[in-house]
C-alpha cells in the first residue's frame, strides 16, 4: 500500500474497484424518473395572519390529477402523510404550528411524486403582540363613508383631507371628503369627474392625497386611471384632472410647499413624477437606479423633510430607501435595508435623523441612520404594517398594521409602548404636525361595524 506525501494511503486499485462495486446504484434505485415536464401547482397559505401556534390552512391548485405532495421545512416533514390532488388537481390541507415557531419568512419545500417535481412555498410567521398601552393615549374614533384610504392635514386652514373609493375598476364609488379635525365630521364632498370614453360610468377614483398650503390646494392620486388631479381646498372645486396615464399607477402625492413643487410615486415603474405646484405642470421624472443587480426600484410612499430639501420613499420590489434632493431633484443616495421585504411606508425623524420603515413582508419596523446607512433598530411591530407616521413632539411613530387590525407605537429608542386596536385593515397614518395623529382604516365588506373609521390619536402627557 503507497503513501501520499499528505500522509493519506492510496488502497490498491483493485480495492477501490470492489468498493465502488458494492455502493448503492442510482440507477437501479429509479430515482431519476420521468420528472413532470409541464409543473404548474402551487401551495399557499389562505390564513390570513399567521402566529406561532396556530392552524395554517393550506390550498394547493394546478397539480395533475394523482400527484401528491408533501411539504417540510428543512428536513422535518410537515404532513404526516402525503396530500393527493384531487380530478381538478386541487387540495386543502392544514398544518399546526409548534408554540415555539420563530417569527420570520420560512421557505417550505414542496415534493410532488407521480409525477415527480419541486419547489419552495414562502411561509410568513408574523409575531404575536398583545394589545396594551392604549391607556396613555386619547383616541377619538369615527365612523365615515365606506372605502377610505389616505388623509392629509392643512395647518393653514385646520381642515383634514380623507380619499375613500369603493371596490374595484370600473370604480364608480368616489370621493375627496373635507373633514373638521375636532369633530371628525364631514364638512364638504365631492364625488371627481367620470372618466371619458367609457359607458360604465367609472370615475377619477381617489387614493391618496397631499395638501399644498402655498397655493389652496389639495392634490390626489387617481391610482386606477394612473393620473393625478387638484382640487380647490376650501370648496373643493376641480382645479386640473390631469389626463388618464399621466403618471403609472400613482400612488402617493407629497407637496414641497417651499420649493413649489409637487412630488407623485410610480408604482410599478422605476420613478417618481415631478409637478410644478403653482403651474400644475409636469416638470420631469426623477429615476430611480436600484443597486440591487438585475432589479428594479419601486417606489411606495413618500416622507418630505423641506427643511433640508429632502425627499425619502421606499422600494416595495427591493431592500432599499433612497435620499433624494428636492433642490436639484436628483437621487442624493440609496440605502441598503437589512431585513425589509416589501417596504412600503416611511417616515423620517429629523431630530435623530433616522428614517422609519415600514415592511409588510417582514412585519417590522426598520430606524435607519441616513448618514451611514446602519440599521439602528429592528423592531417586530404587527402582521402587514403598511405605513408608518412619525409625531415630532413626542418622539414616537405609529405603525398601521393592516393585516393584525392594529397600530403599534414606538419611541425613539426603538421600545414598543403600546398596541392600539386600529379596528379592520388599518391603511393609513398621517401626523398633523401639532400632536395628533390620523388613523384611517378599511371595512371588510359592507357590513363591518370597525371598518372604514378614522382616529384622532395623542399622547396623554403626565
């Protein structure tokens, strides 16, 4: 028998030959069989919000007829026995989880046999936060007309702006409502212009909304009909309806009332609109380049720091902020965000100079440092915030979690102080500049009594 120089024996040949004869044959195992040439199932999960614990019901569709599947994580098997796709290649199926099941995103593998294929099933656990805390805060809620999704506040005339619009295209249930900030009622409405060309009846739907003090006006994004359009804030007149696809699927309207101009998200594209605010005409579009390889910025909501002429959003298709000066309307810098999956909603606290995100992925809440990009704080905060407001006088920032029905308060350390019920679908949050909070959120139908509400929210000083 040789020696390498390594110090390793090299058995004589005949000795290898016999070993290899004596290993397992692939072959003869048939594990390469005919695999499933045209694979199309797919299993997801229909519970809605999903904790460590709980029942996870599970519908898998577009499998062969025959086919089953069985599910792990890892390599613990989920199913005790495997699921079989019935004639129309469907299943339901439902999984318990252990107590101690981590919050996170949990790739699942998929195994289908007969024929033979596989796959990762995303699996979302979100954390379990308790109500509590709503003691130090007073909560005014109110009822409004059905299908809300943004508001904004105008200081200079004292009045809430709320948009409401109703089920899906052709959407013909519209409204820009003016709403008193004490009372919460509905002070003037106006239902926007149909579009033209159309026999349905379909309007300029409402969505989101901004206010521009300078010059009277309140902005809209008519996100169905990928435009914008002005109305007058004191009777809401129609200023401009921009025409249908002007912007992409708008979705969030911000005014920088110094600079006089008027800032629209994309959705979908990589960019954000420009406007001059006194005009009302398109400036320009400000792209923005993701540094993630092969990907594309898309950008979601919009937070406006005019002190210091910056404008911030976040990209709901890639881990990443972007800093962008007002001034010159270029991309000032793009931030690398640790743990956001599907951010949509930002804030920013110019004292810390943080930036606040929201993740509907990643149920979390991201402090990042603008100077150097570092995660300060990484706070779990409901199942699906979606946006996120921050109150300057008192240093703390509200969370709308949509799916968990909740809206979560942390200060600035990053610390959770409270859990407040946000009735159904919570899907917006708007700090007036004076202490106040407004809390918009969505019906589940048209017989929910904690849906479509609106919330005037303050920190009960001691």
């Amino acid at each position: 028998m040789q020696r390498l120089s390594n110090g390793y024996r090299l058995k004589p040949l005949a000795a290898v030959i016999i070993a290899l004869c004596t290993l397992p044959s692939v072959a003869s195992a048939q594990v390469f069989d005919q695999p499933d040439t045209d694979f199309k199932g797919s299993v997801y999960a229909t519970t809605p919000v999903i904790l460590p614990g709980s029942d996870v019901e599970f519908v898998g569709r577009d499998f062969t007829p025959g086919q089953t599947v069985e599910l792990s994580r890892g390599n613990t098997p989920l199913n005790d026995t495997a699921y079989t796709a019935d004639d129309d290649g469907s299943f339901t199926a439902t999984i318990t989880l252990p107590e101690d099941a981590a919050p996170g995103r949990h790739p699942l593998v998929l195994i289908a046999e007969n024929p033979y294929a596989a796959s990762i099933v995303d699996l979302k656990i979100s954390p379990p936060i308790a109500l509590n805390g709503d003691d130090a805060f007073d909560v005014v809620d109110t009822a409004l007309p059905a299908g809300l999704y943004q508001s904004a506040y105008s200081a200079k005339n004292s009045a809430l702006f709320v948009t409401r619009a109703v089920g899906r295209p052709p959407v013909t249930q519209s409204e820009l409502l003016k709403v008193d900030p004490d009372t919460l009622e509905v002070i003037a409405r106006v239902t926007p212009h149909q579009v033209p060309d159309y026999d349905d009846e379909r309007v300029f739907a409402a969505y989101g909304v901004g206010v521009d003090d300078a010059n009277g006006n309140v902005w809209v994004t008519n996100t169905r009909e990928n435009t914008v359009a002005v109305y007058r804030q004191d009777d809401l007149s129609l200023v401009k309806q921009f025409d249908a696809g002007t912007v992409p699927h708008s979705r969030d309207v911000i005014i920088d009332s110094q600079r006089g101009k008027a800032y629209v998200s994309a959705t979908g594209e990589n960019y954000l609109s420009v406007f001059d605010a006194s005009t009302l005409e398109p400036l320009g579009q400000i792209e923005i380049s993701s540094s993630v390889r092969g990907e594309q910025f898309t950008p979601m909501s919009l937070a406006l720091d005019e002190a210091s002429g910056r404008l911030f959003t976040v990209s709901i298709s890639t881990p990443e902020a972007v800093v962008i000066d007002t001034q010159n309307d270029s991309v000032e810098k793009v931030i690398t965000l640790t743990n956001a999956n599907r951010a949509s909603g930002v804030a920013f606290d110019a004292q810390s100079e943080q930036l606040l995100v929201a993740s509907q992925g990643s149920d979390n809440l991201l402090y990042v440092d603008i100077a150097s990009g570092d995660i300060v704080h990484d706070v779990p905060v409901g199942a699906g915030p979606l946006n996120v407001a921050f109150e300057a006088d008192s240093g703390l920032a509200y969370v709308s979690n949509r799916a968990s029905g909740t809206l979560a308060i942390l200060n600035r350390e990053g610390e959770l102080v409270a859990n407040i019920d946000g009735g159904t679908y919570p899907n917006h949050v708007h700090a007036d500049g004076q202490g106040h909070i407004f809390a918009v959120n969505k019906a589940r139908g048209e017989n929910d009594p904690r849906g479509d509400h609106v919330r005037r929210i303050q920190a009960i000083n001691e």
